[in-house]
C-alpha cells in the first residue's frame, strides 16, 4: 500500500502548468477533441492561444488522474477501515460465543443435576404410591369383608368363631385397631406422597425454566454463529474489493506518470537570460549582509521592497519543487513559514530551478502576500509568468520580497529534471546563517553556491 503511494520526486515535480491559466476557464469534457487538438501544441509557441489553452488541457489532465489517485486512496483507507471493524466485531462475536459455551456447558450441568433430583423423587413418589396401593387394597378388602352379608362375611365368621363373649369383643376391638393403624399409615404415606409430588412439581418447574434458558443461549449462540458469518462475508467481500480498488490505483499510478512523462520540458524556450521578478522595486537590503542602518548581520538574499499586491514572474523558465502558503501579514521575529514546508521566519515561499543562459540556477521568493501564490509544487513555469504577490508575511516589519539565487551548474530547460534528483535542502546544499558564507560562488566556490540577487535579477 504504502510502496503504491510513494511517487518520486521527479515524477511529481515534472507535472505540467505552463501558464497561470485555471482548467476550469476552459470546457474539458470533450476529451477526444482536446487529445486530437493538443498534439504537437508546444510547436505553437508558449503565450499563444494555442499552447496556453493546451497547457491548461495538460495541468486539468493531471490534477483529475491526482483527484482519481486522492479518491482511490480514500476508498482503499475507508475498506481497510472496514476491515479492521468486521475483524473486531468477529472477534468480539467468537469470544461471547465462547463465553456462551461456557453458559450453556454450566446450564446443562444444572440441568442433569436436577434432572438427577428429579429421577429419584420419582423413584421415590413410585415406592410410596405402591404402599399406598396395597393399603388401599388392604382397607378395600376389609371393607369388603365387612359388607352385611351374614353367610360369606369372613369377618363376621370370625367374630362368631369367638369361645367367648370376652373373645368375642377382643376380636372386635383387634379389627377395629388394625383398620384404624392401616387408615393412619395410609394417611402418612399419601402426606408423604403429597410432599414429594410437589417437590417434585418445583423440581420439574425449575427444570423447564432451566430448558427455557438453555434454550435462549443457544439461540443467542446461533445469532452470534449467524453474524460472525455475516462479518466473515462482509471481511472476505471487502478484501475483494481492496484488491480490485489496489488494481485500479495501481493503474491510475501509471496513467498519472504516462501524463506526467509526456508533460516534459521539451518545447519550453530557453532563458538567455534573467528578467526582473518585482518591476519598480527597489533593493532595500543587499546580499551577505545587512545595512548598518538595519542593525548589520548576515543577510543572505536581496530585499526587493515594492507594495504589497505587486505581481512577481518568473525570472527564468523552470520548474516549481515548494510553494508554501498560508502565513498571514507577520512581523518582527515572526517564525511563521515552516507549516506548510518552507523555512522558519520566511512567510508564504516559492522556490523555483530554473534554466537561464546555458546555466540552472535555484531561487527562493520569501514573504508572499497569502493567497497569491499561482504555482504549486511541480508546475512547470515559462519565463514571465506570474507566479505570485508581493507581501509582508513571516519575519517581515514591510512589503517586500527576499529573494535568493543560487547556482547549480551548466544546462538548459531539458537538463533540469537531472538536477531535481540531487535532493536539494532549501538552502539548495549551501547552508544557512554565517556558515553559508563559506559557499559564495564570488569566492570560487563550485556549483552549488551562493548568487548575490541584485546582480543578476535587479
């Protein structure tokens, strides 16, 4: 993912822009027209209707396969998010249902144990209804025997087999006594009976609660099973389209640099020689240092006072490698300019390589009016265009531009994108503060080396 999103230096920087034209003042949406229209559009000449319409067609070209790029980017963050989360939540649903297995395990053990209880109140219950079946029969048979019918009642038999009228009423009294103990252990037994049975009857309640509940855990169980495959269909889903959204930015990849290889600076004129970024400016402070009158120290550009809202153009014709924007009207000592990728005290900044006179030459505009900045990081710039406004951002007490040049070696327009491979510092390798003035090319220092601006550009 990451090695996908890593274009080189080179290839960002070389992005085409020629003019300061915006893609929206032109209609694109015929591309077929356009593609047939700007072939050979450089052969026209830069400033003309041609190649100022075909460069916009170029830059609006780019900036949607960057805005497809920045899209598919998105896209692939937004599934990856969504991966993660369907991982999280089929971790989260596999760890309670084995919380749940657990329940259920316990539940069942409940379960057995009662159902355990329950067996041997039944048992039990089986025992005592059986005594109390033969009592029953006992006290039937005697009831029986003790019907009034005089020639086959056993008992009464037995009552007139007495000897006696005194055995006669001890075998009356024996029967009487025997009936009322069956009577009485009858009645213990079925009170006995009547506990178990509703011990029984709660045994069997609890156990149909115990069912009801084992039976919610494994429908909760299911619900679970049910939504990890879900997840597992919505993960596996997802690490599909990841692939094909990969595939899609893999290939945007490519149609960026296709756009970007044929964005080249071939057709782009050669500079004979610096023109003056800031017309009626004057120098307020010169190079290496500063004037008595501000206080001396080591100065290492020009200050090109004009009024604020003045247009700056590019010397020379080059390629933009920083423009950073976004630090308002600063002040003595404010450090304002590093945010957004310039250098600490110098405001809103664009630093350009540029091709003047057989020689490449690095420049650096500090203190930019915010907002004002027309080029972007890779643009291609012709001679004269605009590029920005004078203003007072940063480490600024009134409206001027700091420049800084710096030589880097021989070469024209097409020799610079071998110079935007030498991973230039912003001090273009030449130091800062007083240990830069050990690299001024007046000194003999080689290329790369310190210019006096005013020199060359005033």
């Amino acid at each position: 993912m990451k090695k996908l999103l890593n274009i080189s230096l080179v290839i960002l920087l070389c992005a085409m822009s020629f003019t300061s034209v915006i893609a929206d003042d032109y209609d694109f949406s015929d591309t077929e027209y356009w593609d047939e229209y700007c072939v050979d559009y450089r052969t026209s000449g830069a400033g003309s209707e041609k190649f100022t319409a075909c460069a916009a067609y170029q830059r609006y070209k780019i900036e949607s396969s960057q805005d497809r790029i920045e899209d598919l980017t998105q896209q692939i963050e937004d599934l990856e998010g969504n991966l993660e989360e369907a991982q999280r939540l089929m971790e989260q649903y596999n760890a309670e249902i084995e919380a749940l297995s657990v329940d259920i395990e316990n539940k069942q053990i409940e379960i057995e144990n009662l159902q355990a209880d329950i067996d041997y109140l039944q048992d039990d219950i089986d025992v005592q209804e059986a005594e109390v079946n033969v009592l029953n029969e006992r006290v039937l048979d005697r009831m029986a025997a003790g019907q009034s019918t005089m020639h086959f009642n056993a008992y009464l038999d037995f009552l007139l087999g007495a000897s006696s009228f005194e055995d006669l009423l001890r075998r009356g009294y024996g029967l009487e006594t025997i009936m009322q103990a069956d009577e009485e252990i009858r009645n213990d037994i079925l009170a006995v009976l009547t506990d178990l049975n509703d011990k029984k009857a709660a045994l069997d309640e609890s156990k149909s609660l115990l069912d009801l509940q084992l039976s919610s855990l494994e429908q909760s169980q299911n619900d679970l099973a049910t939504m990890v495959a879900f997840q597992q269909e919505v993960y596996d889903e997802t690490n599909a389209l990841i692939d094909e959204t990969l595939a899609s930015l893999e290939e945007e990849y490519q149609n960026y640099a296709d756009l970007v290889s044929a964005a080249d600076l071939e057709g782009i004129p050669n500079s004979e020689g610096f023109i003056n970024p800031a017309q009626g400016a004057e120098i307020s402070a010169g190079t290496w240092y500063y004037p008595e009158s501000f206080g001396g120290g080591v100065h290492l550009g020009a200050d090109f006072a004009v009024g604020i809202g003045t247009e700056l153009v590019a010397p020379a014709s080059g390629v933009v490698i920083v423009s950073s924007d976004g630090c308002p009207t600063g002040y003595l000592g404010d450090s304002c300019g590093s945010a957004d990728g310039g250098v600490v005290y110098g405001g809103n900044q664009i630093y350009l390589i540029v091709s003047a006179g057989g020689s490449i030459y690095g420049i650096t505009f500090c203190h930019l009016l915010a907002g004002s900045l027309l080029v972007e990081e890779g643009d291609i710039v012709v001679q004269g265009q605009a590029i920005a406004q004078v203003g007072s951002s940063g480490n600024s007490t009134g409206p001027h531009c700091h420049i800084e040049l710096f030589y880097l070696g021989e070469g024209n327009i097409t020799d610079i994108p071998s110079y935007l491979e030498r991973n230039y510092t912003l001090s273009f390798n030449c130091g800062w503060g007083s240990a830069a003035l050990n690299r001024l090319c007046e000194n003999g220092v080689g290329a790369p080396c310190r210019l006096k601006p005013e020199n060359y550009l005033a």
